[in-house]
C-alpha cells in the first residue's frame, strides 16, 4: 500500500473514530453533568465531597495497571503498521495473563493497607460514625477499581486497532448503566454506600457487555487464549509499560491528588466546591480527547510504515486547534461559570472567581498538554515524560500543599498550574525541536501549508 493510500486510511479511521465517538462523548458529558446536581442534592455537600475524595484517591490507583493497558494501544498499533497479524492474538493473550496477576496482586495489597491506613486522617473525619461509613466506602471503592481492571483492557485493544469509536461507545454506556443504577440507588434511599455501588457498577458491567461482544463476536480470532501466551511478548509489555506505569502514577497525582489534599487539610466539604468547578471546566478537554486518542496509535502506525511528513503535519495541527479552542472556551467559563454552577447544582456550592480563573488556566494546559501527549506517546518518548512528570507531580504536591494554608481552596489548582508550566511546559518548550529530529527524523521547521 503505498503511503499514500496509507494516509488516507489513518484519516478514515481518525474520521471514524471521532463521528461516532463524538456522539458518544457528549453522552457521557450529559451524563456527569446530570449526576452531579442528583448526587448534591442527595448527598449533602459534605457527603458528595468525601464520594469524591475517596474516588480521586482511588482513581490515582490508575497506575497499578503496570502500564499494561497504554503498552497494548503502542504493541498493537505497532504490529498493525508492520503487517504482523500473527502476533496480534499473541499480544493480546499475553496482556490478559500479565493484568489479570496485576490486578490480583494489586487487590492483596489494597487489602493489607486497608487495615493500616487512617483512613479518617487521610479524609479530615472525626465523626466516629462517619469514620465507618467512610471504611465501607473505600473497600467498596477500592475493590471495585481492581476488579474492573482486565474488563477495561479491551478499550486499550481497541484504541490500538485504532477503533476508539468502539471504545467510547461502550464507556459511554457505562456512564449509562451507573446514571440509571445511581436512580435507582437514589430512589430505594440506599444512602452513600449503595450510591458508591451503583456508580461503580455501570462502567464494570459495560466494559464486560464490550469484552464479550468484541471477542466472541467481532475478532474471534482476537479471543485471549492461555496457551498463546509468550514469554517474549510479556518481556516487551513489561518494557514498554513499565515507564507506562511511572507516567500514570504521576499523572493521576496531577490530576487527582488536589481533592484528597483538600479533603485532609480543610474537610470534604470543600472538595464538593472544588470539584464541580473543575468538573465543569475539564468537560471541555473530555469533549477534545475525541481528536487526540486516535492520533495516538495513528502517529505510531505511520512511523512504523515511514510517513514522518503525516506525523509532524498533524502534530502541528492539532497544536493550532489546541490553542484555537481552548482559550476562548476558557474565557468564556471563567466569564459565566459562576452562573452555569448557580443554574446546574444550585446556591451550595459558589466558587469564586479567583477559583474559575485558576480553573481557566488549567483547562487550556489540560488541552495542550493531551494534545502533545498523545504525540509523545505515539512515538515513543516516554522517559522524558517520565521524567518531567515525577518532577511536576511532587512540585504539584509541595506547592498546593502550601498554598491552601495561605489562599484557600484556590491555592490547589494554582499549585497545580505552577508546577505544570514550570517543571512541563518550559522543558517541552527546549525539547521538542529535539524529539522531532531523533523520534520523526525530521527538523521541527514548519511544514508549508500548516
């Protein structure tokens, strides 16, 4: 095939992939959006906050997937632009084997620190009866997280067969299943224990609904067999997504840790402020994500098959609609957010307006920086993120850690937008140039007609 007709396929599928995804996306949106003011009023304000502190902690835990699931997208999309069917079905056995031991061994050590953890420390509890309420809800939480882990690795086979309009199909019923589950749940008053259950179901039980179809269905001959396990194959996911793993931990840290340093140092109920408006803001690079996750396995194909021009073209477009997009969507959050938060949730919860700028900023990075993720990730430049991301996770938590005593809630999402400009944005600013000639093999001056 030549690259041509190459590119012209990679653009089907970016098209694909984005028109159904688009459809599915907005879905999910509606679908958060509608649980928030459900759970609210609900839940109380002090309630929601500590759903949400609990589920952020856990959400950190996105790493103990060893990085298997971001190794499987690079494998495969790899493979697909080498012509190498054969080992695809190889590949894929040996992901379920290595996540499924992952996920045990993770399960036994969330157990033993369960026990260990103070767990009403951690969350600024008290109340004794609240501290049990709030054990009950990790556990269900926690076990949830590991057991849903080798379900969700079909949306990783999928993102590398470049086939993320199936992928956000299927999460978006999971936001589905848990906003009718979280109803009913609501409804038969089942508290914030059976509210924390039936959350967490939906995305597991749409993730099963997905593996079950796309294995016994679509690619039958994708089905993970033990016997097709290679011992090669396992060395190279555990290469690929060992520096995978470093890269989400200090990313889930960036993005998630602020409501647990809330929580533990001003109460839950400042995160239910805190989250909401960073809720409304970071729809925006959710909606966006539609664009970048199909470049990901894209960039890694063409390398693989010597289009370096469609790589450097298409990051600098997705650079430019990064931009174009971002900033006047922010301004205009920062400008109404106080009355779209008043109109969605109602009066419990106001930030201030020193909050919606910050949040404003942090939108913007979120959207250039996924863009340019997704580019270093497709061709392959992860210590470098490993190592600007370690930098900027701990800087993340130093600084927000001292400017909450100082500022308020607002100093969480200011010490976040310091340490991302300074430990990630300035670096890649020096680097790129750099990355382009030794990853791309071509000099990083500007295309014509870009």
């Amino acid at each position: 095939m030549t690259s041509h007709l190459r590119s012209a396929e990679r653009k089907n599928r970016i098209i694909k992939t984005f028109s159904v995804g688009l459809y599915a996306k907005i879905v999910s949106v509606i679908v958060s959006f509608s649980i928030v003011p459900l759970a609210v009023n609900y839940l109380g304000v002090e309630q929601y906050g500590l759903w949400v502190a609990v589920s952020s902690l856990i959400a950190i835990l996105s790493f103990a997937d060893g990085g298997v699931g971001n190794a499987m997208v690079n494998m495969i999309s790899r493979a697909t632009g080498i012509h190498s069917n054969d080992s695809m079905q190889k590949i894929v056995s040996t992901g379920y084997l290595v996540i499924l031991v992952i996920s045990l061994f993770g399960l036994a050590i969330f157990f033993i620190a369960y026990d260990l953890v103070s767990w009403s420390w951690m969350f600024g509890l008290s109340d004794q009866g609240d501290s049990e309420q709030l054990l009950l809800l990790v556990l269900i939480v926690g076990v949830s997280f590991f057991i849903g882990m080798p379900f969700s690795l079909v949306g990783n086979i999928q993102r590398g067969f470049q086939e993320g309009n199936i992928r956000a199909f299927w999460e978006a019923k999971g936001r589905l299943f848990s906003l009718l589950f979280v109803i009913f749940a609501i409804y038969m008053d089942l508290g914030l224990l059976g509210f924390a259950l039936a959350f967490v179901f939906g995305p597991i039980f749409s993730a099963a609904l997905n593996s079950i179809k796309y294995f016994f269905f679509t690619k039958r001959n994708l089905l993970p067999k033990f016997s097709l396990v290679s011992v090669g194959e396992a060395k190279e996911v555990f290469g690929v997504g060992g520096l995978f793993f470093i890269l989400q931990i200090t990313s889930s840290v960036q993005m998630r840790a602020d409501n647990v340093i809330i929580a533990n140092m001003l109460g839950p109920e400042y995160v239910a402020g805190y989250s909401i408006c960073m809720q409304l803001f970071l729809a925006i690079p959710m909606i966006l994500s539609l664009l970048w996750t199909p470049l990901w396995p894209a960039y890694r194909e063409a390398l693989a098959s010597d289009d370096a021009q469609w790589v450097k073209r298409i990051f600098y477009k997705s650079m430019k609609l990064a931009m174009l997009v971002g900033i006047p969507i922010s301004v205009a959050l920062v400008i109404f957010g106080q009355k779209i938060i008043q109109l969605w949730v109602g009066d419990s919860v106001m930030p201030s307006m020193s909050l919606l700028i910050g949040c404003g900023i942090w939108m913007v990075m979120v959207i250039v920086g996924n863009a340019l993720a997704v580019f270093l990730n497709g061709v392959q430049v992860i210590k470098t993120q490993v190592i600007i991301s370690i930098f900027a996770a701990i800087f993340n938590v130093v600084l927000t850690i001292m400017l909450i005593p100082l500022i308020g809630v607002e100093g969480a999402v200011y010490g976040t937008v310091l340490s991302y400009f300074i430990c990630a944005i300035i670096p890649y600013g020096f680097l790129l140039p750099n990355i382009f000639i030794r990853k791309v093999g071509i000099s990083s001056v500007r295309i014509k007609g870009v």
